[in-house]
C-alpha cells in the first residue's frame, strides 16, 4: 500500500522541504532505481486565498468566477514538493527535469469552491536519457473528481546496455496560421516563484541558474504552459468548459526573452506552440482537446 502523508485545510510548509532538498541523498542514483509508492493528500483546501489575484496577473489570466485550469498545479506544489524530499525518494529533486504534463479539467472549478488533493508517484521507465516517472495529482469536489494531471519527470541517466544512437535530425517544424508575440521580462522566474512556491535556482537569477549550466535564468515551464493557456483563452474559438490540455517541454526560454506563439483552432480544440524569436525552435508545444 502506498506511504500516504494526510494534511487538513494548510500544506505542509516549503521552507523545512527545501532545506531538505538541499542535502545530499545517501542512495545511489545509478543502476536500476525503484520510484516508491509515496502520497499525499491535502484536505478541505479553499481554491481562492492571497495568491490567486498575483497569480492570474503574472500568467496573465483574465479575472474571473472561476480558477484557472493551471491553478490547481499551484496548490498541489507543496505536496509535489512533499513526496520529492521523502527520505525514501531515491533521487535529488534539483536533478529532475519537467517533460511534460497534461490536465484534464473535467467541469470548471469556481473561485473559492473547496477542494480535497491527492497526489501520488505513478508508474516508471528507463530510457535512453534515464529513468522516468510519473507525478499524478486529482482534485475533488464534495467526493467527485473534477480535475487531475500527469506530470511526467526525468532523472538523467546514461543506460551502459544500450549503444549510443545517432542525433536523429529534429522533425519539421510546423507552423500555424495564428501568431503573436510574448516579451518575457528578466523578473518573471522570481515573480512566478513568490507566487507558486517553485524556487528552483535555475530560474531565480542568471548566476544562479549558470551553476547548473545554464547562461542565464530560464522561464517556469508550468509559467509558460499557464500563459499560453491565459492568451489562448482570449482568442476567438476558445470553448469553456470541461477539457483536456497535452504539453511538452522542449527547449529552455531564457530571461528576458520573446517567444512567437503560434495556434490553430479546428472544431475539436486548438494544436498550439511557443516558439522562439526566430520561429524556427519550439520552447514548448501541445494541444488543447474540448470534452
């Protein structure tokens, strides 16, 4: 049976779990890794509280009588965050790279509606670039599902039994017939950070983000999912209501930057991408499917 950590109306608190994050995991981290069986629940949580405003400003979500389809992953965090520095987690969370994530908004959540979390570490893979793993989260209402996502995360890894395979050429990118461009501002990874909760280095500053490898800050993957949704949402075709949403994390967005988002709308949803200036890389893409 699953491990399961219950909390009633509070999360747990980030600050004790990121000092946890920040120690040295005793296990190893090459070989075969077995991902536990950890949960966590968090019960009779309001949907509304301080943050939301900040956080429909700063994804750019139009206020509304309901939450964004993207806010549930911020409430979630702390649990996410809970389950990724269990002693019994074999890996270190600032080695886990987001691959991609998909929600499935089953009816529209209204603002300050109560909602019970639960989340959980899904099913394992070992591939090529190493082991992945699947992080499952599902809102209720008064007993009733009404949300959940997939998010699926990588621990880099390089498989001695498999020969190296030739870089295959990148597929040909497509290009959509709607475009509009996104200037991302320098400050937007500590803005999304204040306001979710996710404090990742990489995203914080340009010297932090360059002690793992990177020349400068890079944008929240679940910001630029929640901003292409929040733009999308203004568009002409865009349906309410129950929905699915797919998103793959490709390329990083460094800050500042601009990004060129492109979208189609057909009669059962919208294929979108967030490309980079040139058009010619994809930071992200996915598409949206009406239910």
């Amino acid at each position: 049976m699953p491990e399961t950590a219950t909390y009633h109306n509070a999360p747990p608190a980030l600050l004790p779990l990121y000092a946890k994050a920040l120690l040295r995991k005793s296990g190893k981290t090459s070989g075969d890794i077995t991902i536990p069986k950890l949960s966590a629940r968090l019960m009779g949580i309001n949907s509304s509280n301080s943050r939301l405003h900040r956080y429909e400003t700063i994804c750019g979500y139009q206020p509304h009588s309901r939450i964004p389809v993207t806010w549930p992953h911020v409430m979630a965090f702390p649990l996410h965050l809970k389950l990724l520095t269990e002693n019994t987690f074999p890996l270190p969370l600032l080695g886990l790279v987001h691959l991609g994530n998909t929600i499935t908004q089953y009816r529209e959540i209204g603002t300050g509606e109560n909602l019970d979390l639960h989340v959980r570490l899904g099913q394992q893979a070992r591939t090529r670039r190493g082991i992945e793993f699947d992080l499952i989260t599902e809102a209720y209402s008064a007993g009733k599902l009404v949300w959940e996502e997939s998010s699926v995360t990588l621990f880099r890894q390089t498989n001695d039994q498999e020969p190296p395979r030739r870089k295959a050429a990148p597929p040909k990118l497509e290009h959509y017939p709607n475009t509009l461009s996104i200037e991302v501002h320098e400050s937007i990874g500590r803005q999304y950070a204040r306001v979710s909760g996710d404090s990742n280095p990489i995203h914080m500053h340009a010297l932090s983000a360059k002690v793992f490898g990177f020349p400068r800050a890079i944008a929240h993957g679940m910001w630029s999912k929640a901003h292409v949704l929040a733009v999308l949402e203004q568009q002409k075709g865009w349906k309410s209501g129950p929905l699915r949403v797919t998103c793959q994390f490709k390329k990083p967005l460094f800050l500042p930057g601009t990004a060129q988002l492109d979208w189609q709308t057909d009669h059962s949803g919208m294929d979108y991408q967030l490309l980079n200036n040139k058009g010619d890389a994809p930071h992200l893409s996915g598409r949206i499917d009406w239910l």
